[in-house]
C-alpha cells in the first residue's frame, strides 16, 4: 500500500495483490489528517486499516439493525397477539 498525499486530500493505493479492492480519496483538515497519523502511529497501524474498519464496523451496525428489524417483524407474525381497535383517548391514558 501506498499513500499520496495532496495537501488535504489522502490517496491510498495498493499492491497487485489487492487489485480488486477500490481505492478511496478522502478530503480532510490538514490538522485533522495529522492528529490521525500520530494517533495510528501510536496504535501501530495505518490509517488505512483505520478508515476500513470504520467502514466495516459502520456495514456491520446497519446489518444488525436490518437483521433486528427482520427478527421483530418475524416474530409479530408468529405472534398470536394482534392489535385491537382501541377505545381509550390520549386524555385518559394520562389521567391522574
């Protein structure tokens, strides 16, 4: 992997082996690229590996929530239990 940088913009590029993973250019504040070097540098990484796992875990919260959604819906039509017509107000519910 390599890394192109052009002013605020960071191009990363990788080797052969890695041809059919898509390359991604990001614009961000000089200030905000630098503090992420260090910060990946500290961990021993690269911001690369940073920004796919991000990416990753960002697919991944949506797929639960999908997959939750799913689950719900799943289980409301196994349920027995329905909704009625209801015959109370909004004044009563929240009655004193």
């Amino acid at each position: 992997m390599s890394l192109k940088n052009h002013g605020s913009t960071v191009v990363y590029t990788t080797p052969k082996q890695e041809e059919s993973l898509a390359n991604v250019t990001v614009k961000v504040d000089d200030e905000l690229l630098a503090k992420a070097r260090w910060l990946a540098a500290q961990h021993k990484t690269s911001l690369n590996a940073i920004v796919k796992q991000k990416i990753e875990e960002f697919v991944a919260t949506d797929l639960r929530r999908e997959s939750a959604i799913r689950g719900l819906e799943e289980l409301y039509r196994r349920s027995r239990a329905r909704v009625g017509k209801h015959t109370w107000s909004r004044d009563e519910i929240h009655e004193r």
